[in-house]
C-alpha cells in the first residue's frame, strides 16, 4: 500500500475545498491523479476508516479530510472508526 | 545582551478560540482554566518580552512528509496565519524578529543544531489559539520555530529539551539588549483521529507538570523516550509534550516553574494544562 500517497491525498483534501467537492461529486477523476492501488481506492470510494487506518494512514489526517472530504460528521468518523466488532483501542 | 525573562507552555487545542466552545466546558473547569490564561498573560506582560519564540508542532499544514524538517525556524520579515481556516482561529499578521532569528540559525548549524529555516512560514492555530489568551494585543515579535511532535519518526523528547536548551544560551551570546520570552504549545495527552479519539490520561498529564514543576527533567524526557511508549501513554497529540521540553530548555534556573491550570477537559477531548516560569 502507497501509504504515502494516501496521506497525501488526505492531506490535500483538507487544504482544497474545490478537490474535496470533486471528491464527493467526481471521485473516480481525483483518485487518478493519486498512485493508488486498486485497494487503497476501493477503501477511499467506501470510507472505510478503520481499514486505511489499520494499513498504516495517519489518523490525523484521516479525520481532517473526513469532514470536508466525505462530509460527514465527527460521530460518524467514530463509528465508522470503532465498529462494533471492534472495540477501541483494538 | 539577551535576557530570557519568561517562559509559558500550554495546550494549544483549537477550540479555545471558540466563545462557544468556551461555553460547553462545566462552569468550574472553565473558571480553573480561564483563570490559569489570565495568569500566564499577567506574567508575560510583566515580563515586558521584546520577543517571543514560540515552540509549536504542527497538523500537516505547514509541514507534509514531502519535506518534513525536524526544527524550523521562520526568519522572513512577518507570520501570517492561520496557514488552513477553521475552528474560528482568527487571522493574524505579526512582525518575526528576523534578526534574532537569524543570529539563532547560524549559531546552530554553526554549534550543533541543524536548523531548518524558512522565508515564509505561516502560523497555525498551534501559534494563534493560545495566542489569542496569552498576548491578545498582539503586539509583541515572534520567532516561530516549529518542532516536528507530529509526523513520525520524530525527535525525541530529550532531544527537544536539548535544542530547547541550546536557543536559550544563543539568546545570551545574543549582543543586543533583548529581552526574550517563550511560548511552548501543545499536548497533553490526546488521541486525535485513531480509535481511541476522546480519551484522555490524566495521570499521565499530572505526572508530567509534576517532572516540569520539580525540573524532573531526566525523568519527563526519559520515562517515555520511545515514539510507541509516549503514544501508547498520552496518544498522538501527547507528542506535543515536546514543545513543553524546548521551553523548559531554554529556562534559566533563576525562573522559577509553576503549573497554572489543569483540567481533563472531556468536551475538548484533551488534557489541557497551563504552566509558566517567572521570577
């Protein structure tokens, strides 16, 4: 996983409200201009917290792009980032 | 010559620029909390600083892993922030004393302290929130220097002491009359993003304002020396402590250390602590 490429994407999302618009509307077109495997975009399209964060991104970054990115909310961020099966911390 | 006449450390936590947020604390955390701003603003008025350095982490704002500095120093002519709008952080324009500034870089890459420096360099809410509290007329010059207690691997805590401790002797080799304060933001323990969001340590926040207060200084930078043993204590904004060191670095012995305020603020999601050195 291109790790890096994850965060930097995040990282951008936060910063741009025009990208993070297209993320929501257009996403395939922002995930090309990333090197991201076939994975890492599954796991971005979906929002799936828990497992980016497990494959190493850096969670700061993921709950500064989830709001502008995926805009959703801060309870949102915590369920998708504790999911039941999972207790915290896990 | 440069005098080192105060010193602050304190979270940073974003919400405390926020009236609002202010409101949704329990009335006596936010009384204890307030209370501690208004000391620590009291002792750097007092204090009459003609410069203030501040030690600040960042939240990839500034910084990325693109080009990830471990002590930057901003040395242009002015600091302009916030670098990323949000939480209400108001926006601010503030003269660096680039001189000094300058004078600080040289004497590290010249003494042991490879600094990295930058022409630009923006504010974050890290520099602004407790700003906002601490010197709200804004009219004293900064030097920003921006420690890397964000982005692993980082340096360690004795390292920020170290470097803490180094700018503190330049400011007396420094041979204008100056007189020079400091401002170390962030932590205490805090857990920002991973499953743990929302938990806080107090014992661990109380053991490490008792190191500072006592000048436990072996034990604050050593107890915890290892990234995964601080994270696992005090989270990944628990890293932050290393601003803390660098300030108490850079504190003669003749200021005297003193913890403000603490409070496990839950509606804040931190540890959020207050302290100061004065004569």
């Amino acid at each position: 996983m291109s790790r890096y490429q994850v965060d930097k994407l995040l990282r951008d999302l936060r910063r741009d409200q025009p990208l993070a618009a297209r993320f929501r509307t257009n996403i395939e077109t922002v995930l090309d201009d990333y090197k991201l495997d076939a994975e890492e975009r599954e796991l971005l399209k979906h929002w799936e917290i828990r497992a980016l964060y497990d494959r190493g991104v850096n969670p700061l970054l993921l709950l500064l792009a989830h709001g502008p990115a995926a805009g959703k909310s801060m309870q949102e961020y915590a369920a998708a980032m504790n999911p039941k099966d999972r207790p915290p911390g896990e | 010559m440069g005098e080192v006449v105060a010193g602050i450390a304190c979270s940073h936590v974003p919400f405390m620029a926020s009236p609002k947020q202010w409101e949704r604390l329990p009335e006596a955390e936010r009384a204890h909390l307030r209370g501690g701003f208004e000391r620590a603003r009291k002792i750097l008025e007092d204090a009459r600083p003609d410069v203030l350095i501040t030690f600040a982490d960042d939240h990839f704002d500034r910084c990325f892993y693109d080009n990830l500095p471990a002590f930057l120093v901003g040395i242009g002519e002015e600091a302009v922030g916030p670098a990323v709008a949000g939480f209400d952080i108001p926006n601010v324009r503030l003269p660096i004393a680039s001189k000094l500034a300058r004078f600080i870089v040289r004497e590290g890459l010249e003494g042991g302290v490879d600094f990295a420096f930058s022409e630009e360099l923006a504010l974050d809410h890290a520099e602004i929130a407790p700003m906002m509290h601490l010197t709200p007329r804004w009219d004293v010059p900064i030097i920003p220097i921006v420690v890397n207690a964000f982005a692993p691997p980082m340096p360690s805590p004795k390292r920020c002491f170290d470097v803490g401790a180094f700018v503190g002797r330049c400011i007396e080799r420094w041979p204008e009359r100056t007189r020079v304060a400091f401002l170390g933001t962030g932590g205490l323990s805090h857990w920002v993003g991973p499953p743990q969001t929302g938990k806080i340590n107090e014992q661990f926040d109380r053991w490490f304002l008792e190191c500072l207060s006592q000048r436990r200084i072996e034990e604050a930078t050593g107890r915890y020396a290892r990234y995964e043993d601080l994270e696992a204590v005090a989270g990944n904004g628990g890293h932050e402590i290393r601003d803390w060191l660098a300030v108490a670095g850079a504190m003669p012995q003749r200021l005297r250390p003193e913890v403000l305020a603490y409070e496990p603020l839950k509606p804040w999601s931190t540890g959020t602590g207050i302290m100061a050195w004065s004569s």
